[in-house]
C-alpha cells in the first residue's frame, strides 16, 4: 500500500464519493451516543425522507452494506414459517430469496427472464394465489442486467395483507422512487451508488404498517445486529437505547453526499442520470454493443451491455483498470464472461464519465 | 452540522483514531473486487494475525461493527438447537446469551456479579456437564465493568469437543491476547477501540477446527450477512467470489491503524496502556472514586468506576463533554446512574488523556 490508487469507477458501485463526502470524511470521531451524533442521525433521517419520498418515521442507516439492508428488511419483517413472495428476474433477485429463505421464511418465486422486466400482472397473480404472503419483494433497478422493475404498477398490494419490500439499492437517488405515492412499506438502499457517499451504510425506511407487522411478532429477530426494532429505539427513539457503536465518520459522509444530492434536486439528479445513461447507451449501441435490458425498461444508472463479436470481455476490463484507471464491472450469472455492467450513479454520472468511457474504449478496440 | 465537533473520546470506544487512519480515510475508493482492494485485504488479514497472535488463515475484518463480529461468529458456529455455555459477568456476557438464543441455540449460563471475574474452573466444569456443547463463549474485557476475564486458564477446552470464542471487542490491542497460545477458536474485535481506527469493522478470525465445525454444518446460517463462510470465499479464497460491497475507505483506515500499532510494538502498545490505566486507576482511588472490577482482574483501558458520595455521574458527564468537550461513558446495566466507564484506547492511551481528564474533573468537583 503504497501510492493512492485513484479510479473512475463506473462499476456496479461503489461510485466516486462527490467531493464533499469524502471530505467529511476526516471529521473528528463522534461517540455514538454524543448529542452531536445523534442530532446528525436525526437530520440524515430527515435527508433521507426527502430522497425516498415519504414520511415514515422509521427512516434510517443500517450500519452495513446493501445486503445488511436486505437482511435487515427481511429478517424483521419476516417470521419463520411466513410466506415471502419475490420477484426474480437477476441475480438480486435470487440473493432475496436466499435470503429469505435462510431465514426461514418459504419463498414463492415470480420469474422473467434476466433482461426482462416482470409483469406486474404475474405479481399481483402470486399475490391473489397466496393472500396469506406476509410480503411480496422486487428489486426496483436491476443492478445484474440494467432491468427497470415497474414497482408503481404494484401500489394495490397495500389494500391486502401483503407488505410491498422494494430493493433500491441503484434505484435511490439514480431514478425516480417513491416510496408513499407507490405504497411501498420497506425499502433499502447503499451510501456508495446514486447518493454519492463512501458504502458502509445501507438506509432503510419502514411504513407504518409494516413497522406494526415488526412490533406483532411472536418470535423475536433472529438477527440482532438487523433487528430494526432495535435500531429504532436507538437512532429514533427518544431514550435512544444503546444497541450498537455507529460510525460517525460513515454517517458525516452520508450526510454530506445527501447535502449535495438536495442541493442540486432529486428530480433534477435523476435527470442529470437518465440523461447521461441514454448518452453512453446509444454510443454503445453505435459501436457493436448490445443493451442487455428489454426495451422501454432500461435504468440509466445501471447498463449491462454484450460486447462485440470477437472482443474478449475480461482482458479489456482488465486493461481499462491497468492503463487508465477506470472500473466497470463484469457481468453476472448468465452473464458472466461476456457483459460489462456499466454504472453512471452519483457524482460519476457527469458527461465527462461517458467521453472517458468511450475515449478509453475506442483506443483499445479501435 | 456546522462547526466541526471534537472530543477527546475517552469513553468506552469509539475512540480518536491515530492520525494516520484519519488520513487514510481520505483516500480515493476504491470497487470491492479491485485487484488493490483484494492485496489490502490480505495485507489487513496478516496484520491481523500477528495482533491476534494466530496463524489461522480465515482472519478478517467484517463490514459492521462489534456486534456484527460477536454474530458472525454465533451465527456461523451455532446450528439450531446446539447448546452453547456464555459466561456472564455483565452487559456483554448477556449479549452473547442474547445473540445466541435468539439465533435458536440453547444458552447454558455461568454467572459471576458485575466486577467480579469468571471463575475458569466454573466454565470448565459447565463444560464437563454438558460435553456436547457447540461453543463457550467468554468476554476477555467486559467493557462494562472493566473486569479482566482470564482467557488463558480455558486452555483444556481445546482437548474437548467445545469450541472456545473469545469476545476480544476491548482486549485486542490493548492488552495480552493470544489466539493461538491460549487455543482460541474463534475470536472478534472492533477497529475503534484499541487498534485506533474508526468504528465500521469487526476484525475476526477462525481456528482450522472452527472452520471444520463450519463447514460440517447441515443446516445454513441463517444470516447470509454475516456468515463467515462466504466472506472467506469473498476476501481469502482465490476465486474472491463476490459476497458484498465492502468499503475501502474503513479498510484503509484500519490498516493505517494496524500499521501504527505493529511499528510501536503490540507488547509496547499494551504496556502503554497499562501504564496510563494505572495511572487513571490510582488517581481515581485518591479522589474518592470506587474500581468496579475487583482488584487481580482489573483493565488497564477501560476503567468502570463508582463516583464519590454526593457527586451525581449524568450531570457531571455531562458537563464533562460541553465544557471541556471530554467524552466519558455512562454505567451500564446495574451500574447506570450512579458509575463512569472510561477508556484509554488506541491513540488515546496517552498521559496526555489522564491529565486532561483528571484536570476538567478537578475543576468541575473542586
């Protein structure tokens, strides 16, 4: 570890922190329970309201990543035994029912082939054929194959008892959500994607009545450390009960990579993404690259894309890593060994991300 | 949040990291699957070693923080129904009880007061009544009494079927810890006490027979978060399979720590520690103030203590951290409201700390 090594990360996320994240960074350590820390937890869940768009309460940052996100969701909603019906159209999608079913839940799948998006409809299905389905989870923005989810066709699950869970890990900041106008009752996301911070922390945000779903268990969390009862009565709670020892550093960062995002507008953010993601797609598609997301449900943030006959994926990853210092990620699954997934999120989703991209690649294609 | 808040954090973790892991968190991050992500990694992993005293190849730090490291470890050992023996001698000791029966194990309870140790014979006789037992699980530094639990004396457990896990969250690097000489089977930490990092890793490692037991499982973990199978395969094995997002910035940061600790010396570090304990601990005494841990097991880093008659310990605190912006903990458990828990860790333990400390008291009692 010797020289800092400084990357263009257009990968699947981490993304460039904007400036101001990392720059806060090197604020002095707070205890977790300094009236400074808490007050900033409180503020950030304020922030945080914003970029989801509702006003639960229960709004705060799981300290992990976006699996802990995940599990957290989960884990607290779910009880042993209780149906969980997900959507599975990439690799996100299995990791949910992975891990709801090691969590003890039983898993009924609604598949679409990875690049479509799942129809609504087929939801709704499983749902009507399973009323007794505690939740039904979807990821919004596909991160292993660039597929938009449709999660506004699906707001009419909060007239049963089936809780909506929504994935926004490359959704949140990166294209609209919302998480009241769709009815959605749980929803998590990642510091290091559209919200321009460092990863360490994963919000996540509870609706009312899932929040009273969490408080009806009989069998306690299995998970303690994602226990989201738990992580209430510290962060939100006025006793502010010790659960774990936040990192305030991790949460300066957040903070300030939210600031900046308000600042410039979240509906102006999701343009500035849909604007550059439509740039790089149509350039790509220019040179020979497929888009593997269907058409009419391609995220902008996020793009899986099949290279051209004859070009070898991984060593020309391998060389834009080494000779320029851009990242961008393999694929996934199926796509393993013959896509790139190329993300554009947060501060890194600037024109210039796309000329360095396309500058780079036509030098070692050309 | 406007003017940066500073504390002197001489409460029981986090706290102030060396300077050189405050530097590092500036460092431009980097993508979890970076080929110099992957080298830190495993440059983190032999620092590791030789602050735990190991040879054990699974040594990692886990993206959470203590209590992500105390789960990891249940969760990944402890299948449903197996049995597993916690010492409990405070706040600690009941999390281990918590986290593991909340995981599905069955808790076998050997008790001693708050301040007393736990009497080695009385955990190994546990085990002789219960020979079945998965695990026995002791905290080294009960952060809540600051009661020196005596590791050492578990040695024999090795020759059984029980797995010995060690809870090291306030020993490691601030006092003698040996993994392999005292035939730990699975030992965690956190980066923000003693190592001088900031909070957001729970370094931990596994004995080859830990791993065994790991891999022998029928039953998956049930957290796919923190199952320490899978983050081996994602950090250690060759094939780094991708588990999650971890965050460069914290691991930069807690091998610029690790770094500062190995170049003084870790038997150097933990007799700075004890020197600068003693020193608290002896002018304490001369105030009037009580030692929770009973003499013969007392920490040198983190000292629990009563205050002297008439002194009321929150207000006190309180003006502790607004005037002189000096972070000392609350009691804990049977302790709160009427006891101070403080450290001298990491980059803290310094006269510097004690003087300051004893200084802002002496104005403030008079």
């Amino acid at each position: 570890m010797s020289a800092h090594t400084d990357r263009l990360l257009l990968g699947p996320g981490p993304s460039n922190p904007y400036p101001e994240a990392t720059e806060a960074l090197s604020r002095p350590v707070l205890g977790h329970l300094d009236p400074d820390y808490l007050a900033l937890m409180a503020d950030i869940a304020d922030q945080l309201r914003v970029v989801f768009g509702t006003s639960n309460e229960l709004t705060l940052p799981v300290s992990g990543t976006g699996s802990a996100g995940m599990e957290a969701c989960l884990a607290s909603l779910l009880q042993p035994g209780e149906k969980a019906i997900v959507g599975v159209n990439g690799f996100f999608g299995e990791r949910l029912c992975e891990v709801a079913s090691r969590g003890g839940a039983e898993v009924v799948r609604v598949t679409a082939p990875w690049g479509h998006r799942l129809p609504p409809e087929e939801l709704l299905d499983a749902q009507r054929a399973n009323p007794d389905a505690r939740l039904l989870a979807v990821v919004a923005a596909e991160t292993s194959t660039g597929v938009r989810n449709d999660v506004s066709a699906l707001t009419s699950l909060a007239d049963t008892e089936t809780l909506l869970l929504v994935d926004a890990v490359t959704a949140l900041g990166g294209s609209e959500l919302r998480v009241d106008a769709w009815r959605i009752d749980a929803c998590y996301s990642v510091s290091q994607k559209c919200l321009g911070a460092p990863p360490g922390l994963a919000p996540v945000t509870l609706s009312p009545r899932a929040v009273e779903v969490m408080r009806a268990r009989t069998v306690p969390v299995r998970s303690f450390y994602l226990d989201l009862g738990l992580l209430y009565e510290y962060y939100l709670a006025p006793t502010h009960r010790y659960h774990h020892t936040a990192s305030s550093t991790l949460a300066y960062a957040l903070y300030a990579g939210l600031a900046r995002l308000l600042d410039e507008g979240k509906e102006v953010v999701w343009a500035r993404h849909a604007m550059v993601g439509g740039k790089l797609q149509e350039a790509l598609v220019k040179r020979g690259f497929g888009l593997i997301a269907e058409a009419g449900g391609r995220l902008a943030q996020l793009t899986a894309t099949t290279l051209p006959d004859g070009l070898d994926e991984a060593p020309l990853r391998r060389m834009l890593l080494e000779r320029y210092g851009i990242e961008v990620g393999g694929g996934l699954g199926e796509f393993a060994g013959r896509a790139w997934r190329i993300g554009l999120m947060g501060h890194a989703a600037r024109e210039r991300s796309v000329v360095s991209l396309l500058g780079a690649v036509d030098e070692l294609i050309g």
